[in-house]
C-alpha cells in the first residue's frame, strides 16, 4: 500500500469525459463515513458501480476548503467526475489530488463522483486550506469481506474416470472466407483456390457438392493458395465448393461450371508479366501495385516479408490491353523493414521489393536501457538541422523530472544528458523528443528494466476542419489499442481500433470534415491503461479580459506550476513564461473550455532557474493578462530528531523529521556505523511542502556506541550523529 503523501495539485486535461467501467449493485449502499470538526466527508455507493463522495466544510471552520486528496487503500481508480469549477489529477494508480477555482466556504459543501476497481472503497482523505495547511484528516469505507465460500470441499471425487479425449479446436472460423479463380470454371481446367483467416496450419477438405476433391493445409498465418482440377465428369451448372474442417464446420462458394469447350484457344497475343511499385512506403500510406499480363488473365498478388512469409494475398484480374492495378494501405503496425510483392498467373512470378520506413524526423537514444540512481543518461540523436529539439523526461508518477531545448547541429546531430538522482524513485522513465509537430517516445529504466506504457500526443492542439490530426502513439508491442473521440456535448463522435507493431509504435489520423467548432477528447485505452488529449477544432483568439492565477505566488527552483484562470468559453490562449532576465523559459498553448476555464500543468521552474520576479503571460489576439512569480532561492535542508541530546537505546523509537528536501521526492534515510558503513536504510517521500517524518527503532543487536543518521535527496544530503547506549 503507498503510503499516503500531500500531493500536489496538478492536472492535464480541463474537464475530464470519463468513461465508468460499469457494475451492478442492487439497491444504494450507504458506506461507512468518517468526519473531523471541521470538515465532513460521507460517500454513498451508487447502482452502476461508482462512489459519490460528499465533503463539507463545517459551519464551524474559519478556513476555506482549497484542495483535497483522496487514497485508496488496496485497490486502484479508475475515473472521477467533479462540479463547481473543481479541477483534479490522478497523481499513482491509488492517489488522486483536487483543487478547487472556488474554494468550499464554510457551511457549504461539494460532491465528488468517483470510479474505482473496489465495490465498497477503503479511502482515507486530507483536506487543505488556501495556504496548503491540513485541515482535517479521516477514513472512509472498510476492506472488502470475502463471501461466497465454495461449498462441499470435502465431497470425494471419483479419480478413476478416464480423462477426457483432448478437444479438436475447428480450422474454419466466423471470419473464414475462400473463392475460386477464376470464378466460373469448366470441368478438366485447374482453378487456383485463395482463403484467407482460417486457423493456423489446419488440415481442410475441400468438395464439390458431396465429392472430395482435395485435401490440404491452412498455413501458419492463416491463409493459403492451392491449385487443384475441376474432375472431368463433372456436370454443368450451378455448384457449391465447400470448404470442411476436422469439426466439420464449413465455408461455401456457389458458382457456375461452364460447358467445357471443345478445344483451348491459342491466341498469339503474349504480354509479359510484370510488377510495379514504389519503392518506399511509410506506415498510413496507400501505395498502388500495378503492371501487365495477358488481357483477362486473372493473377494473384501475395505481400511477403523478410522472412519470405505471406502476410496477405490479393487478386486482380487485367483489363482488354492487359494492364492491372490495386492499392494496399500499409497498415500503421506494419513493422519497419524490406517486403516484397509477388504475381502470379498460375504459370509465370515476378517480384518486387519495397521498404517500409518511419515517418519521424528525429530519432533518438542511450546508450542502455537500464541505469542505477546517481549515474547520467547520455542521450543522441538526429533531426532536421538548425531547429531546436524539445527534451522531456518524466517520472514513472508521470511528474517531469527534466525539459530542455537542445540545439540541433548543422549536420542533424544532437546530444544533452541527465544525471538521475540518488534518491529518484525507480521505475520506468519516458524520453520524449519533440521538434515542430513531430514527436518520438523512449523509454529506460531506473533500478528495473523499462516496461512499456501507452503515450499518446496529438501533433496539434488546435484544429480547423480540413486538417487531419496525426496521433503518434507508443504503447506496449504486438498490442491492440481501442480510441474513441467524445464531443462537446460529452457523446461519442468516433471510434476504432488501433494495431501496434512489433516496434511498439504507430501513427493514427483521422478526419475532421463534419466536426462544429468546440473542444474534443481523443481517449485511447489499453485495459486499464488510458491516455486522454483534449483537442479543439475552429477555436478563434480574442478571449475578452482574461484573469490569471497560480497556486502560490512565491516558488523555488525545481517547483512545478499549475496556471488557471478564466475567460470567454471556447477559444485560444499562448501562456508564457519568461525569467527576470527576459529569456522566455516556455510557451505553450491552452484553451478555455466551454464554462471558460482554462489551464496548464506542464509549466516548471527549472532546477537552475535564477531568484527574483519571473512573468506569466497570457495572451489571445489582442486581449493580455500578467502575473508576477516570485522566485526565491533553493531552501537548506533540515534533520532534526526528538532528543536533545540524542541518546537513545536498543528497541527504542527515534522521530526523524526535517525539511528542504524537496517537493513530493524521494528520500532516502541511512543508518552508519564504524566507517560510514551502511547498516540500514529507510526510503519515504516528503510532502509537497519539501518536508519529511518517519520513525527508525533501534535494533536490539546494535552495540552501545556512536552512529549516523543520514539523510539525502535531490536537494543534497545532511548528517546527525545519534548515541545508542
């Protein structure tokens, strides 16, 4: 269980469109709630699966309610819904953060919906005033009973039965389909027999009515392309070929045998058989495969890959000059490399290869995948010369630990590192590199090996209804992605599926043509994993008088920012942020939702920023708002214990506490002995005001003498002896 931290308070999206993973409860079920003196929270679990909580800030409180965290105990959520301007962010699979535009006064009360993978959630819960201070703290819900114990355990069981026989899984599936070419054949001609989705490597029998008159196998992709003969007795007419497998289940193909002719015609018109296509294709591209047989000839047209696999088959048949012509779409999974297309008349082959190649410009990477706290990740890559790369690195809580733009050489090169931390919190991190609209993921991992996760970035935030927006996604491989596309009114607007290759990348575009103007949500789902990007189509500048706010007006180098404020519904705001030396650190655009609130939470001082009054801008056309930042310089860290003199003795608790650690970072606690020799370490987070606590007991094996206490951080590291007596 993660033990429960402040969050900060951070957000990606404006108004979340969740979409409930529904079950069923019969009747409401009221939880048990738990309550301070000045703040209330009751919850009530609702039919469809979810927990409406209730907060209230008692009439008796003289502090407004600003922000509240919630933390599930042993289960995970999955979504929430919130009212009167609240805004929220999922920070772990276990803790969410909201803040609130229009803090609860007292007196007043706000409801929250929530969804989570639990019938009836344990969730403990801390509410803030406007300063960041606790208010109150309690529990909510209890564990979940087992129920339903199985019955009749101790029923004996008859051992003696033989097993059953092994099941026959059937060849022919829903999908399953065949045909003859050519269509209508006569008796004593060969006819080529092309199926596609069928089982893998599974034997078929194929009939002409009730007379077998070829046996073989699927191949292992499913497919397969057979020559067989139509038997010379074989009557005239209208004919099923049935296609049976082992289960005898079944295809049928109805079509007509033609009256056999007398004798083969001879013509002396031979065209060559031949095969075009382009060269390089890229993932989404539709490419055209064309060339010249005999007039009439029917051919078939197979894909193969590197391996000389068929990936997929078709067939074309050629016009009165002999010319023929398809198009394929690369499918956006289709792995990199060489294919080769090959045609076939039954007679003569030829091939041709073609390359499927990426569509990014920039490419980048390290030189491992795993790295140890404390050591430096060199990162290279190239990309269109002259032009600034934007370098991010985030967190496996998905909080941004490094952004910078790296210049890009005259010969396309470029390079920047980043020195993990000692105490940085392991797991799996994500390298994103973006230039202009392009942008490529890469993950390593931090004291682990990378795991895959699902990223997904738009290549705009803004759109009018003649573009096509290009989603470049990065997600586990060989994986199936579901997208959906929610409109303004909160109804679905689109939906498919998406295929990842065994690169773990793909590019996904759509249309816009029948899209009014408003603000969208591009959701792509994974089971539980699920990345949402808020997208506007036909939204204007000119937002009227904007108002600006941040959570705090006074900040330190390394601190994150979350900028809200309010405005016209639906339109565009450029937020910027510039240091007291005028050099703007970022830009980014935001839009304001349909209710007129707007925000941003990729904003962050940087770790080297220098102290004094920074500037948020926030600008639309010719409408303006500035805010003044004050920056202030880096806080010393603290250690502190709770003896003076600190003696203490063996089975004894020692208090550990401190400050200007850092905010929301891992900590890390070690006990020295004889030379700064570790005997045991402590790993906690400090809170989102840089401070720490934990307790250490004192073992009883350890011999009367002096020790260390040491504690470190991102922000440095800090001793204090202590004396076991």
């Amino acid at each position: 269980m993660v033990v429960l931290s402040l969050r900060k308070v951070l957000l990606k999206s404006i108004i979340l469109i969740v979409f409930i993973i529904s079950s069923t409860f019969s009747g409401l079920i009221p939880a048990v709630h738990a309550s301070s003196s000045l703040v209330t929270v009751t919850s009530t679990n609702t039919p469809d699966g979810k927990t409406q909580l209730q907060i209230t800030n008692n009439p008796s409180n003289t502090f407004d309610v600003s922000s509240l965290t919630l933390q599930i105990k042993n289960g995970n959520f999955k979504s929430f819904t919130l009212e009167n301007g609240w805004i929220g962010k999922k920070t772990s699979p276990d803790t969410i953060t909201f803040f609130a535009s229009n803090p609860v006064k007292p007196g007043d009360l706000i409801t929250i919906t929530i969804s989570t993978d639990q019938l009836t959630p344990d969730l403990v819960w801390s509410a803030f005033d406007l300063n960041n201070n606790q208010i109150s703290t309690g529990e909510i819900g209890a564990p979940a009973i087992p129920t339903n114990q199985s019955q009749n355990t101790n029923q004996p069981q008859n051992t003696n039965q033989p097993p059953p026989p092994p099941p026959i899984n059937p060849g022919i599936l829903g999908t399953s389909s065949f045909r003859i070419i050519p269509s209508t054949p006569a008796p004593g001609f060969d006819v080529r027999v092309v199926g596609q989705s069928f089982a893998s490597s599974t034997p078929l029998d194929l009939y002409i009515g009730n007379q077998k008159i070829d046996t073989f196998s699927s191949g292992s992709d499913g497919n397969f392309v057979i020559t067989t003969t139509i038997p010379q007795n074989q009557q005239p007419g209208s004919v099923d070929f049935i296609l049976k497998d082992q289960t005898n289940n079944q295809k049928t193909f109805t079509t007509t045998i033609e009256q056999a002719p007398p004798s083969r015609t001879i013509t002396n018109r031979v065209i060559p058989l031949t095969v075009n296509v382009d060269p390089v294709l890229h993932p989404g591209d539709t490419g055209i495969i064309n060339g010249t047989t005999d007039p009439g000839n029917t051919i078939t047209i197979s894909i193969l890959d590197s391996t000389g696999t068929s990936i997929t088959t078709f067939t074309a048949t050629a016009d009165k000059n002999g010319n023929y012509a398809i198009s394929q779409t690369i499918p956006n999974d289709r792995p990199f490399g060489k294919y080769t297309v090959e045609v076939s008349d039954g007679q003569r082959q030829v091939t041709k290869d073609y390359t499927v190649v990426s569509t990014h410009q920039i490419s980048i990477s390290t030189s491992q995948q795993r790295y140890d706290p404390g050591q430096t990740i060199i990162i290279n890559g190239t990309a269109i010369s002259n032009q600034p790369v934007s370098i991010a690195i985030t967190d496996p809580t998905g909080n941004q630990v490094y952004a910078k733009d790296v210049n890009v050489t005259s010969n396309g090169n470029i390079t920047t590192s980043y020195q993990i931390d000692n105490a940085a919190i392991t797991g799996t991190y994500v390298i994103t590199a973006s230039q202009g609209s392009d942008s490529v993921s890469l993950y390593v991992g931090v004291g682990v090996n990378p795991v895959a996760r699902l990223i997904a970035t738009l290549d705009k935030l803004n759109y009018q209804i003649t573009d096509k927006p290009v989603l470049s996604i990065s997600a586990p491989p060989a994986s199936t992605l579901n997208f959906v596309i929610v409109d303004p009114s909160d109804q679905e607007k689109f939906s498919d599926t998406i295929p990842i290759g065994s690169n773990g990348f793909a590019t996904y575009s759509f249309n816009l043509t029948s899209y009014t103007p408003g603000i969208y949500a591009a959701v792509i789902t994974r089971g539980n994993d699920k990345v949402v990007n808020n997208f506007s189509v036909g939204l204007q500048t000119g937002c009227g008088q904007i108002s600006l706010r941040t959570v705090k007006s006074t900040y330190s180098p390394g601190d994150d920012m979350l900028i809200f404020g309010n405005a016209n519904p639906d339109c565009i705001i450029q937020l910027a942020l510039t240091d007291p030396n005028g050099q703007q650190i970022k830009s980014e655009q935001t839009f304001v939702d349909k209710v007129g609130i707007f925000s941003a939470f990729d904003f962050r001082i940087p770790s080297d920023g220098v102290p004094g009054i920074w500037r948020l801008d926030a600008t639309s056309g010719i409408d303006h708002k500035s805010l003044d930042i004050n920056v202030r310089s880096q806080t010393l860290m603290t250690l502190q214990l709770d003896k003076n003199p600190p003696i203490y003795s063996n089975g004894e608790l020692v208090q550990i506490s401190g400050s200007g650690v850092g905010h929301e970072v891992g900590v890390i606690i070690n006990i020295l002995g004889a030379g700064n020799s570790t005997l045991d370490t402590l790993n906690i987070q400090s809170t989102n005001r840089g401070d720490y606590s934990t307790e250490w007991l004192v073992p009883t094996s350890f011999s009367a003498g002096t020790y260390t206490i040491e504690v470190k951080s991102i922000a440095g590291k800090i001793t204090t002896p202590i004396t076991i007596q």
